[in-house]
C-alpha cells in the first residue's frame, strides 16, 4: 500500500443516503404502491442496464451513442446502456414478453435512473423514479385512470387536496396550434420545437418572457440573449392564448376551441381532451383535482397524444428563481409509437412517472416524512474487558426479545462509551461492574431520564452523588426492567 | 421509424423480475433488515457508480480499469465504473465521513452490484447483495456478532436450526499453514494462490480433487488439465488435515494447533478463533450454528483475519455437479486494510454479504416464500362503449373503498373481457347493460365459485341456464357485495 493516499470522494451529482432519508423514502414508496395496487397495477423491474439501441439512444446517423447517457461496451463490443428513465425499458419489456402479458398491461415499477449530464443544484446524474403505465390500451379511459390515480397518490401522501392540481393538454392540440399559426412541414421542425420550449418556460419566465422568445428573442438578467422563433404579432396571440387566464376547465377547452376550428389534428386533440374530461368529471376528480390546461407541454420526445403534469401549488419560501410554487412533481403522457419500434402491430400506451427525490423534498417542505424520531439500540457497555463473553449475553437476551441492543465494540474507556450511546441514541446503557456480578445484578441507566434529570441539577458533586436516572436490578430482570425503560419513551 | 424494426431483447446475464418473484425479494429483505436493525446495525445507500479508483479496479501498472468491472469515462475524462460490490463503496463511505459517524460503525444495506464476466447459469452481470459490516472494531467480539446475526438471519428466514451452519476461519490460519510448509516470501506467492484455490474447491472436487491440484495437477472430465502446487507428500498431507473429520469446533482447533506450532501468524490467527469460539459459545450459538471450520477460504481478495461462510446443509435433488447439499449463500470477513486506502489511521473493519438471489432460490426451494397467491384486481366490464363514464364511477367507489379494481381498458367483446379477467386473477367481475341499469342493478359474476360450478355442469345450455355465481344486486349495494365475495375467498 503506497503513502499516497486516496481521496475518498464521490463523482459530482451523486450522493449517499443515511437512515432517515432512507427510511422516509420507504415510507413514501410503500404508500404509493398501495395507491396503484389498488388500481390494479402490478410491480415488475428491469435491469439498469440495456442495449444502447434498444433505449433509442444512438445518435441520429452515428455510431455511437447519445451523450447523455452512461454507455460502455462488453466484451462482445456491443453497445450497453444505464437506463435514463423507466419508460424504454418498459416498452423493451413488454415487447419482449408481448404474448404472455395480460392486455391492457397495468404495471408499476420505482428504480434509478442515470444520466450523463452537468449536474447542478437539485439535478443529479442518479436519481430514482417510480412509474406506472398502462400498455395496449388506446381508449382515453387509461389516461384519465391514470390522472385520477396520481391524484389519489398525492392525497395518500398527505398532500391536502388544493396543495396540488394534475394538469392535463394533448400534444395535438398544440400540434394544431402550430398549424392554426402554419408552423407545418419539415421546414419548420426547428421553429416548432422553439415555439414549444418557449411555451415550456412559461412557469419560469412568466407571459412577458414568452413573448419575447416567440417573437425576436430574450435577453436574460446574465446578459445572454437567446433567439427566439420570429413570430409575427397574430401568431403569438394565438400561441400565448393557451396562458389566458380562464377559470374553469369546460372553459379552457372552449377558449381554445376557437383557435382550433381549421386544424384537424387541433380537432382531434380537443375531442380527446373532452372525453378524459368527462371520465374524470363522472368520477367526481374534475372538482379541481384534475384540470384542462392547454399550456402543458411536457418535454419534448415520444408523447403522441395526451399529456399530464403534476404540480404541488402550495407556496414556498425562498423557492428557486422566485417562482412561488413548489412546481411540477412529475407527469408523463400517451407514447404510442414507442413499443411499435419493436412490434409489427400498433401498441398504445401511457403512464406516468414520480421524481421520487423532489416529491420527497416537497414532502419533507410540508412535513409529512417526519416519524418518532426512532431510538436507538441499548448499549451494553464492556466495563471489564476480560469478561466481554457475559456482556455479550447480556446482548444476546435483549436480541432474543426482540430488543434492538448492541455490544459496544470500540476500545475507548467508559466515558467513550457513554458519549457512543448518547450518539446512538440509545434509551439506556447496561452497567456491570464486578460489584454488581457478585450481587447477580446490572446496572441500568436511562439516558433520556438523566438528560432531563441533568439539566436540574446544579454543580458537578451533586449529579455524582445522584446518579440520576441510573438503578440496579437483579441479572434476571434485565429485559424486564429494559423494557419498562422503552415503553416510558414510547419506543416502538 | 423504419420497417426494420428492433429485436426486443436484454444483454446476457441481465434479467427481468415479475411481481411474485419481487413479492417474495420484498417479504426477504424485510426479514433479513429486521434482524440486522435488532443488532444495532443502520441502514445507508450509495449510488451504483463510484470512481474506478475508489473501487480499487484498476488494472496493476496500466491505467486502464479492470476488465471485470463496467467502467466508463463521463465528460471531464474521468473513469467512473458501476459497484461491483458493497464493501468498496462502504469503505469509501466511512473513509468521507468518517468523524461525523459514530465509531464503531454499524450498518447494513442491500442493492444490486454488477459484474462484467461472463454469466452462466446463476451467474449474472447484475445482481443483489445484503451486506452488513461493522466498521472502527477491532474486537473479535464483531467478528462474532456477525457471525450469530448470519444465524438469527437463516432462522427469521424461516431456515429450520440444523439446515445451516455458519462456519468460521482465519485468514491468518491459513497463511500460518503455508509457512508451516515453508510456502513463505515473494517468490512462493504464485504457489500459496494455487493452494489457497485449489483448497476452495474441496467442496466440488473432494479430498481426491484437492490432492491431485496440490500435487502435479489434475484432468477433469473433458481431458482439460489443471497444473498442481507441486507440493511434496508431507505438505500435501499439512494442507489436507484441515478437512480431517474431526466433529467438534474445540477439537478442530486442537487438530490443527499441532500444525500451526511453529508459525506466528497461525499462533496468532489461532488465537483469534478461539476467542470468537469463546464468545458464540457464551451466547448460545455453539450448538451447532457457528463452528470453527480450519478448511473455508473465502476468496483471495482483502481478507485479512476472521473469515466466515453461511452453508446451507439440507439435501437437494439434482444439485449442480451432483453436490448433495445446496451451499453457500454469503459469507465475509475481517477487512482491516480496505478502509485505511484512504485514511492515515488503522480503520478495522468485518463484515458479510448475503446473496440475495441465491439465497432466495434456496428459501423457494424450501418452500418458504409461497404466499396465498394474491387476488387480482375485481375487473368492471365494458358492455356499452357510450357509457364507459358510468363503469368508471363504479371502479373509482370500489377503490375509495381500498378495494383493489380496474375499468377493462381494451377494446374486445365480452368474451375477451371475461378472458382477461381470469388471466388476472380477479375474483369477480361487474357487468351492467341497460337492463340492468334500467332496474339501478349491477351483475356481479364470482369467478372463482364459477369456475368451480363449472366443472360439475354437463351442458352448454344448462351452464347457460344456470349462470352459476352470477348475481344482480342493487347499484348501491355493489360494495358491499363484492366485500362478502371478497371475504369469501380469504382475500387480503
């Protein structure tokens, strides 16, 4: 071993998780998945690995794949992959498994995911997702289950109903206001996915920076101007007409109806709008749980029809850039051309996907990850350490009761002992000294108690000669007077 | 999208999980963190990627990564690789934060590791691990703990008392057996890997097997030859005394004390066991569930003290290679240098990793991870497609009721509904046309007590006649109906 040693460090955008994170991003698992077992979905889990091609991720006309993603080859040369999302594994799975899966397909799955990017603040090259899809279903019904059922998700969250609003749109109605405004062909590709990435930035740059990026362009506070579609005047009012200010959802897609009239793919969209809004209305959720915004793009990649985005409302201080609102939670959409690249005939599907790191952060905002701070184990000290074996009996008998106990296995002296259990934060320490072995007794001291006793008492001689919180009891009665100690702090 | 359309398929080695496969992974690993969080141990996470360094992968003298890990540049030219087990990843966990963590540190956690080798039957390129390790301790009372929590695991697991062992050795043991042969210094390490792999395969080869690699070598079954140790007949004999069938764990260090009488490190390592011996033996746990085993090797990597193996001993039919018993299912070890990579102090370490697959394959075998196979969804039919508005508002009030149910989102008659509905598993389905919707009825059909009337029915008419277990009830009373039905057939 060389003296130069390593620097223990991890690549940027990743981060290890401790016990309270990881016990609060259970909980949060575990109430989602009830919420979609309930639906009927059920889980299933792919490798994070995949050929490169089958995730869709080979640059166009290259050989070599998106940067964006982690891609290595074996030792056959072929191509692999770390998954960047859940959605291309899932479609690669349900071709593979075509004939044996039931159809319609309900299926849920949580994992990571991995992407080749700068990170920065809040974005990470890790990061989990937990998602639920519905596969060979075109009708409308599996996209407004699936609006209904992230409405449900957020209220068995604890997010209270009005913290939060699923949104849904259809990209072809804004397929269609692209041709009300003749942004049509493949000239015009480049232009398209401008108008959409401006619109997309709306809830960032508000009405005023839209504009702007639809028409000449925007120059933003660092001074760095971007160029914006090159609209006229006519073209953006209709574009920005999807921001208006409309009340209620009938509404919405009446406003925007209008705009629509010579397109018929806007047609279409808006009757597919319609319907999911009447499926959600008769299930009682169009009483602002689920909600018609034809603003919601939604990424720009395989989404062929509807769109949905779920949004935490509630205000938050300090929030990023200003924007008062938590934002967008996750969302998702109809993909029906995705499991098509594998199969012969059209396969339809839709799902969603959670970001489980910002909903559990906007959780943690509103303070429904908090649990009894759970305490820790019991510590059997090791006074005399030739007789270590007792201690550890000691151990064992707490174990064998289901008492969450540990031997202290360092080499430091009693006061290190005690500074280790208050680190743990054990509700009590066991005590034997040869003194107590010849009486068969233990010494037990409740931490918690003489915390509290030690914040009364007032000089250094005193808290010897009480020894608060501290008592002997008969070796048979450890677990017993253990116990009673738990039960006093409410352990579980 | 091109007519050439993609195979669906996943890279060797790499496979996907259904829901009883991850129902039975789920109820596995709650066991096992229940055991680990009644020791004392806490939960942590690291991500799957680490840099290559920090896993120690790097080829000797060359700077290129391992050929068995999946390692990658990202965009600063970095060599990142994917984990290729949990204890790399620890050890640069606790080197990072090392004063903020209480000392010594226990803790625990499961997640997948990936290897690029090439699989083969039960040999995968991603796969989990449960580890659990205790960091800062160098007692061999944490050797001990390990190796009674291994125990207490096989038994929460449902492992009956005598169907598995976990056995104990010293890595310096064994080192003190080399030198007792005068297998010592730089010029015999080649030699001592040769005895050290050729005495892990006792379990396959025998004692014969083991004999002939320690001597000249030895031809398999294909005619392929393995080149011996070349050891002379005397040292053979050394070696092979560590498999001499000497019952108890006591004796089985009195057998090879003789052996070790003039090497240090075996005095050393000797001692080492029997204090371990001493601790499990105070505790209960001498009865059989930890012995002293002069024979396990436990890879050659890192180990530097304690060793231990985690066997299952029952018989299995048709084992691989015609072993009669089903064999290891984790195991570890003291690794006091793997944390000290990083830091200027000694850092002790031990701990051990289960395999999860592996062991799950066992537990399935032993029929311990069969659950009352779950009841699928209760299935609403759509038999007017203009009223899917309504069969939708019985799904929703049958889920706000938890009950687990779907609205068919297909598009078949009902024939394929029904289909589809047996293939899930249902228990029931609910159908209304307008007769019934006329009379505010709804049809319920009980899939299971259907199935079974079915086969004491004669005729095509007379099943038609009969609609066995098929009911109206009225709208409002659906709930309730399928609640009995439910109940009726023990469902969850």
């Amino acid at each position: 071993m060389s003296d130069q040693k390593l620097k223990p460090r991890l690549p940027r955008g990743l981060v290890d998780r401790g016990p309270a994170e990881i016990a609060a991003t259970r909980r949060m698992l575990e109430k989602i998945q009830a919420v979609y077992e309930r639906y009927g979905f059920e889980p299933v889990e792919t490798p994070a690995i995949e050929f490169t091609d089958a995730l869709g991720k080979f640059l166009p006309d290259q050989d070599r794949p998106n940067e964006g993603v982690f891609s290595f080859q074996d030792d056959d040369e072929q191509w692999l992959s770390l998954r960047y999302d859940l959605t291309a594994p899932l479609a690669r799975y349900v071709a593979e498994n075509f004939d044996a899966l039931p159809k319609p397909y309900r299926s849920y799955r949580a994992g990571y995911v991995f992407r080749n990017e700068k990170p920065g603040p809040g974005r990470f090259r890790q990061f989990m997702q937990f998602d639920a899809d519905t596969v060979g279903s075109a009708t409308m019904a599996a996209d407004a289950e699936i609006c209904m059922m992230a409405a449900d998700t957020m209220e068995a969250l604890g997010i209270p109903r009005g913290s939060y609003v699923v949104k849904v749109n259809n990209r072809k109605v804004l397929d269609g206001l692209l041709e009300s405004i003749k942004l049509t062909g493949p000239d015009n590709e480049l232009k398209r996915l401008t108008v959409l990435r401006a619109m997309d930035k709306f809830d960032r740059l508000g009405r005023g920076g839209v504009q702007q990026l639809l028409g000449e362009g925007r120059k933003d506070e660092s001074g760095d101007f971007t160029r914006g579609a090159g609209l006229n005047a006519a073209a953006i009012e209709t574009v920005l007409s999807v921001f208006a200010n409309v009340p209620a959802s009938e509404n919405k897609l009446a406003h925007i109806q209008a705009r629509l009239k010579d397109s018929e793919t806007g047609q279409r969209g808006l009757q597919e709008l319609e319907e999911i809004w009447s499926l959600v209305n008769a299930s009682g959720y169009g009483d602002g749980r689920v909600v018609i915004d034809p603003s919601v793009v939604r990424g720009l990649e395989y989404y062929t029809g509807p769109v949905y985005e779920i949004e935490l409302t509630f205000q938050v201080q300090g929030g990023q850039d200003g924007t008062p609102r938590f934002g967008s939670v996750g969302g998702g959409g109809r993909y029906d051309g995705l499991v098509s690249r594998f199969r012969p005939e059209p396969v339809p599907a839709t799902g969603f996907s959670i970001g489980v790191s910002r909903l559990q952060a906007a959780l943690s905002y509103l303070g429904k990850l908090e649990s009894t701070a759970d305490l820790g184990p019991v510590v059997v000290t090791v006074l005399d350490r030739a007789r270590i074996a007792d201690y550890q009996r000691f151990v064992a008998r707490l174990r064998a009761d289901g008492i969450r106990a540990e031997l202290y296995l360092g080499s430091g002296k009693m006061a290190a002992q005690f500074k280790y259990a208050d680190r743990r934060n054990s509700p009590c320490v066991i005590i034997q000294g040869s003194d107590e072995q010849q009486r068969g007794e233990v010494q037990i001291k409740d931490l918690i108690e003489g915390a509290r006793a030690a914040g009364a008492i007032a000089s250094n001689q005193q808290w010897r000669e009480s020894r608060p919180a501290q008592f002997a009891v008969p070796e048979a009665s450890l677990v017993e007077a253990v116990r009673e100690i738990l039960a006093r702090h409410g352990a579980r």
